[in-house]
C-alpha cells in the first residue's frame, strides 16, 4: 500500500462529474506490419495481458480515507478485470478526420471509475477515409489519470505495450504481482492522524529546503537579472470560465525538420520557443475571429519534469510549472518569436534559481483535508468565474521516442496528446515528438471551442506564416538587442 503524494492527490480532489482529471492520447497504428497483417480485438487484449507487469497503473486502484482526512493510497486491485479497461469500437461510414475527432472527444470526456485501476483503452477501427493514413489503420484513445502519471511517468506504459520491432518479442518483467486487501477505515484513519501529527515537521523541512533558492531568486531580482512578470495574473478570455462537461479536440501535424529550420534562423531560440509562437499566433487569429482578443499578452503554463533519472519508473507527478508570455498582442510572427523566447528563457532562469523541485515540494505544505475541501469548494461555488486567471492555458511537451515503434506489431504511424481541462482553464495545448514528425493537439471546453477545425487551422497558418517571414528574413542580420544602459558614475563632490 502505497499513499499518493500531495500532487497526486490534488487531482483526485479536483476531479468533478464537469472536471474528469486524466491524461491520455490518441495513437494511431497501421496493423500491416503485424505479424497477420491484421490485429483482432482479442489479440489486442492478449498482447495487453503479456504486458501488464510492465506497468505499476495498470492493476493499482485508489483507496480513500473516510472524509478525505489524508490522501488517498494505491493498492493492487483484487478485482481487476482487463475486459472492463480494454474496449473496441468503430467509426460509422466515412470513417474521416472529423469523425474520429469528435469520438475522441466523447470518450475522453467520460469520467474515469475512481474505484478501479485508473485507466482505459478504446480500440477504434474504421479510418480508411482519413487523408494521409494507410488504409486498414486503427487508433487506440488511451485515459489514464492523471493521479498516476504524468508525462514522463507515462513512458513506463508506453514502454510496456510497445517493441522496437515488429514481431512481438517475449518480455520479462521483474515484477511479482499480488492483489492486495483493502485497508478497513478504522486503520485509515490511525494513518491520517499519525501523518497530521508529522506535517509540521514536513513543513519545516519543505521550508528549510527551500531558502536557498529562495534567497538565489531574491538575489537576482535585486540585481535585475531576473525580472517578474508585469502582472500575477492574465487576461479573461472565453477560455477562463466555468467548464461544462463537454469537450473538443482537434490536432495538426508538421514535419520536425521544418520546425528546426525555423528555429536555426534565430540564435539561440528552441523547438519550444518555435511551438509556443506558433499557439500564440494560432491564438490570436482564432480570439481574433470571435472578437475576444484581449490587449494584454496571454499566458500559458508550461509543466516541468523534476523526475531524476532513478525516479523514472515511479508513480505519480513528479513536476513543476513555469508561466510563459505567448505573444498574442503582437501581430508579426517573427517578433512573437522573439518576444517568446526573451519571456520564456527569464521564466527559465527565475525557476532554476528558486529551484523546480522546491517548488513542486511546496505543494505538500497544504494538509490532504484542507486541499479536498478547498477543490470541491471551489468548483461548486463556480469561483473560476469572480477572479482573473493566473494563466490562460496549458501548453505541455511529451516527448516520443526517435524511432519507430510497434503495439502487437502494428507500426505507430502518429500520435496526438489528449489532456484535462478544468474550471477557469478550459484549454490545454499538447505538443507530441515521435520519429520526425510533431503534432499539436489541443483538448477544450466545447462551450468555449465550439469550431475546434478553426482553432486548428489558425494553428496550421499560423506556423505558415511564421515560417513565410522567416525564410523572407533569410540572410538578413538577425537583430541585437539593444546594449544595456551603464549606470553613470555620480560626480565627486567639490571640496569646500
């Protein structure tokens, strides 16, 4: 038995029937490379059960503590049923692009059964009409929440249903499993008092650990190498109210290459300033188009792993957060640029400086009792609505593995991040890496994002017009920045 962390337990708490907390993709495979050209639903359910010790979530399911006194804990499902979390079914004629967007959708805004093993996979057949794809491909949705994993944690699953090589190879795995018995409430509640009398002792050593980064960010806001944002807070747009239960999601695709030749024009800049240019711009054409643009910059937050490289195979959330500038009140694509990669390498400095782990360490400072109520309180009092947002939206990186990889030998061809969204963040960015290719996909509230095609061409021109100005700019002087102003030295005084 083991208890979740502050972190993890904060997605439990705010989970909602409106807010359903898990992560996932949507994956899609071309099954000629298996070894029957061909993948039936129960060879798809056996290769699942060869793999299932290769992943600590596919068999743990939560237990709560009577009242939500402490966070909750896992422990290895007596009752698991892989039938119940492997399910199959078919796009109806066309089989298109649309189609398998909104189906994506419906299945992902279907709430997760917190009293089993947190996670779903949904094999879907019928794409043949999809420009691009092979014909006879299909897609697996994957939900997995977000208690259990987060980006880099999620690896451990990807790794355990996917081979380097098409034929289905044998694995062992080094793991034992047995189902565990579940805790009765009486022992719960003996663990939630003995971990109340611990916490201030926590506390202290959370702060403890936490003043030298503390002090480092001080030091540089004094001597102004590091700057504050302008404001704590964001502007309103239509994406910063309450949720509905009803999602969209959409994606495009680009070809890597294209996006490192962006990015090789501007010295210094990264593949990630290039994407979070890219959403600003996509923002800004789609806020544009609904009359909602606001004057002042928006922002996203952008998750940081603090996983070390032992810590790799572990539950949970194991991360941080920066808040970066996106670029939204600057209408030429090349100064966004500029503009993204000045605000994000300060946000950058300033988290390293108080430290990224610290930060995420922080987050255990708020008793288990007090963070549930806190949750649930504010999504049913509908706060989100009687204050400004302290970001406008998630933009978050997953990176895939630089070679192709196959699930019971069929090849994945791409994949397209699918993500939570809740009250006064009703869109989250997810930016996927596999071979060559990086897709942008994005999850929302359909309230607010009722033409998610438009939201994704606006991405799509947006990368076009960015790369259009950069290739314009080729082989002009990239521009300086302006030397910084010295202090001029005060006169002596003149003697009497």
């Amino acid at each position: 038995m083991q208890q979740l962390s502050p972190m993890d337990a904060a997605f439990v708490y705010m989970e909602t029937p409106s807010t359903p907390m898990h992560i996932g993709s949507l994956a899609i495979y071309d099954p000629s490379t298996s070894p029957n050209g061909k993948l039936r639903f129960k060879e798809v359910l056996s290769f699942i059960e060869s793999r299932l010790d290769g992943a600590w979530a596919f068999r743990r399911r939560l237990v709560r503590v009577p009242f939500d006194l402490d966070h909750p804990y896992w422990i290895e499902d007596p009752d698991f049923d892989l039938e119940y979390h492997v399910r199959h079914i078919a796009l109806p004629e066309p089989g298109d692009w649309r189609q398998l967007c909104i189906l994506a959708a419906r299945l992902h805004s279907r709430p997760l059964d917190l009293n089993k093993p947190l996670w779903e996979f949904t094999v879907i057949e019928g794409l043949d009409n999809i420009e691009g794809l092979p014909k006879g491909c299909i897609a697996i949705l994957s939900k997995v929440h977000h208690a259990a994993i987060d980006g880099m944690s999620g690896v451990e699953i990807t790794t355990a249903v996917h081979d380097v090589t098409p034929d289905v190879p044998e694995r062992e795995f080094d793991m034992n499993w047995r189902p565990d018995s579940k805790p009765a409430d009486a022992e719960l509640l003996i663990r939630a008092q003995i971990n109340a009398v611990r916490q201030p002792f926590k506390m202290a050593d959370i702060m403890a650990r936490s003043i030298p980064g503390l002090a480092k960010a001080s030091a540089g806001l004094l001597t102004r190498d590091l700057k504050l944002p302008a404001t704590g807070t964001a502007p309103n747009t239509l994406f910063n109210q309450t949720v509905s239960s009803h999602r969209v999601f959409d994606g495009v695709r680009f070809d890597l290459d294209e996006i490192k030749a962006v990015k090789a024009e501007m010295d210094g800049a990264t593949v990630n300033d290039v994407v979070l240019s890219v959403f600003g711009g996509g923002l800004r054409k789609y806020l544009l188009s609904k009359n909602d643009l606001p004057k002042d910059d928006m922002t996203a937050m952008a998750p940081i792993s603090v996983r070390s490289e032992d810590e790799k195979k572990d539950l949970g959330n194991q991360v941080s957060a920066m808040i970066v500038g996106l670029g939204t009140h600057i209408e030429d694509p090349v100064e966004r640029l500029e503009y993204v990669h000045g605000r994000a390498q300060n946000s950058k400095e300033l988290t390293s400086a108080i430290g990224a782990r610290n930060l995420s360490r922080m987050s255990g400072m708020t008793p288990g009792a007090l963070m549930g109520l806190g949750a649930r309180l504010y999504a049913r009092a509908g706060l989100a609505n009687a204050h400004a947002p302290a970001y406008n939206c998630v933009v978050t990186n997953v990176p895939g593995p630089p070679m192709d990889i196959y699930f019971a030998g069929a090849r994945l061809v791409e994949q397209f991040g699918v993500g939570p969204i809740f009250d006064g963040m009703g869109l989250i960015n997810i930016v996927y890496s596999s071979g060559g290719t990086l897709t942008l996909s994005f999850t929302a509230d359909r309230d607010a994002v009722s033409d998610p095609e438009n939201y994704a061409a606006a991405l799509r021109e947006s990368f076009d017009e960015l790369k259009a100005a950069m290739a314009k700019r080729k082989g002009k002087p990239a521009r300086k920045k302006a030397p910084a102003k010295k202090p001029a030295k005060k006169k002596a005084k003149a003697k009497a």
